[in-house]
C-alpha cells in the first residue's frame, strides 16, 4: 500500500501571536488573518521492505531507521515523524517526507508536513478522523515536539487551503472562508527567505509568558494588532489595497514594539531594499527572528523589487495563493 499526501504552507496577514491559546481569550473579537501558499510540505507512506520503520527527509538528505518505535533514541534524530509514528503505531513502514518551504522560513511549514503526516498515516492505519481532530492531533503532536504552545492558525490553511479569518473566542476556533480573489493577491505580494533560519517559539513564548503576568505594553500592543486584524479583514474583501498596504506596514511597527527580536539587521536590509524599489509595505512572516518577508506591492512594480532583492541577496520564493488545502492519495 502506498499513501500520498501535501499540505499547503501559510502566510499570516494580520493578527499574528494572537492564535495562541489562551491570549486570544483575552481580546475581544480575536481573529487572525491567513493564506494558504502553494509552497506545499508532502509525504508519502509506503510498506516496509523489512521489519524497520524508515524515514527519509528529502531535504535534509537524511534517512533513519528505527527498529523498535519504543526505542527513544529514534526520537532525537527526527522527532516529528517519530511522535508521529508513535501514536499511530503502524506496522514497519518508510515515510518519505520534502518541503517546498525553507526550513524556519515563517511560513508554518512545519505545522502543513505535520497535517501531512497524520493525514497519510490516518489513511495508511484506516483510522477515521474528522478535519478538527486530524487538526487537533497535529498541533499536540507539535507541542510534543517544540515544547512550547502552538497557534491555531498554522492548521486551517494547510486543512482547507485558500484565504480565511480565523476566529478564536470562548466558544471555540472557527474558520471563515474571506471574499477574496487569489490572483489579486497573488500579483501583488513578494516572499524573500533572509537565508536565516527561525524559532517561532522563542518569541511568542516570550510574548505569552509577558501577558499572562500582567504586562501592560503587551496587553496594549495586541489589543492594538487586534483592531489592525479586523480593519484587514475589511479592506481584503473590499480589495481596498492601499490600505491593505498601510496595515501591514501598522503591523510590523507594532510587533517591533512587542518583540525586539522579531526583526535583525539583516531582516531590517532587506525591507529598506525592497521599499526603496518600490514595496508599499512589509513584514516578517511568522514569529520573526529570521525566515522570509511578506512584500506588499502594485503589480507593476513586483517584477523590479524582486529583481533588486535577488540582487541584494535574498532568495525569492516563487509562490501564490492556493485554494487547495490537505490532499490525500492512495496507490
């Protein structure tokens, strides 16, 4: 038997940090503003040759192999697929797993090959489960492996692809599909990888610890990126694109404020690049500290700004909108 799955990657637009649980219980209204990208993380479970469960990541070029899933030793060479086996306890299989996203890029890429993985193993075990739990399962599986709280929003775009609002309240976590066209968004937005990778849970760790003790900036400066959140959610779904453009930039002067270490001088050179061509905004993608950067633009000018931020030094990653979430194939 043999199992093929992918799950897009996200780009967060507004309302960041807030998809952590328990901040957005603290804020009216908490929503936080995504895309799924057509950078997709894939995985392919197939019947083992022998009586080990191999895994091999295509992009770290690395394979193990593991002869007892009890075998703790197995879980420090690749912990994702390990935590991932274990609770899934297939017979001997190999998982074959690669990533279209940089390693640390900011674009959840972690969170879509963990989607990815639970949904081919769900498939391989005929184990039913419903898009929630599925979800449910990937983001506890990924605490066991960052060791650190997760947000909600990594998982619905990788679930369901296309353009949403993710709402969080005391009542639970829904998804809201957004009026938005995604070759619109797609003509206009630039992503740059910095070349440094990240830790999205030092910052927003950081950040929750600092709430939860009563900090008052903290508190401020989310309450603050949460009206940014739904003024985006209103100027998305009316392609008001200059103001699209002047929220991110509101945002990224804010998380500055909320996290030093959300940007670096390296971070800080490519957006004073990519600005002087032309962008109308940016911002850090993800938890910031490295990984890529969301450009803003009019159509017309993208093509020179990625021309200039090649040239300065940053990769661009050749990605769109993508209306397909969670794909999965048997044979």
């Amino acid at each position: 038997m043999l199992v093929h799955s992918s799950a897009p990657t996200r780009l967060d637009l507004a309302g960041g940090t807030l998809d952590i649980w328990p901040l957005y219980l603290f804020h009216n209204n908490s929503q936080t503003l995504n895309a799924a990208l057509s950078l997709r993380a894939e995985c392919t479970v197939s019947t083992s040759e022998d009586q080990n469960w191999h895994v091999e990541s295509q992009d770290t070029d690395e394979t193990i192999s593991i002869p007892d899933l009890n075998d703790s030793h197995a879980a420090s060479k690749n912990r994702l697929a390990y935590c991932v086996l274990q609770h899934f306890r297939p017979d001997p299989v190999r998982i074959t797993t690669r990533s279209d996203s940089p390693v640390g890029a900011g674009l959840a890429g972690s969170s879509a090959l963990t989607v990815a993985l639970c949904a081919a193993l769900s498939r391989y075990t005929e184990t039913s489960r419903s898009p929630e739990s599925l979800m449910s399962l990937a983001a506890n599986l990924e605490v066991q492996v960052i060791g650190v709280p997760t947000g909600v929003q990594d998982y619905r775009p990788a679930m369901y692809g296309g353009v949403a609002a993710i709402e969080m309240g005391p009542a639970g976590v829904t998804r809201t599909k957004l009026k938005v066209d995604p070759k619109e968004l797609s003509r206009r937005i630039i992503i740059a990888y910095t070349g440094q990778s990240r830790n999205s849970g030092i910052n927003n760790w950081e950040i929750t610890k600092r709430h939860i003790n009563g900090d008052g900036d903290v508190i401020e400066l989310l309450h603050e990126i949460s009206k940014i959140a739904t003024a985006m959610r209103t100027a998305l779904e009316t392609a008001d694109w200059a103001q699209v453009s002047r929220l991110i930039a509101n945002e990224w002067r804010l998380r500055k404020r909320l996290a030093p270490t959300v940007t670096t001088p390296t971070i800080e050179k490519f957006i004073q690049h990519g600005l002087a061509a032309g962008a109308q905004a940016a911002k850090i993608c993800g938890a910031g500290g490295g990984g890529c950067i969301l450009f803003i633009a009019d159509p017309l000018t993208v093509p020179s700004i990625r021309k200039t931020l090649t040239e300065k030094g940053a990769s661009i990653l050749n990605a769109e909108i993508n209306a397909d979430g969670l794909q999965v194939n048997v044979g």
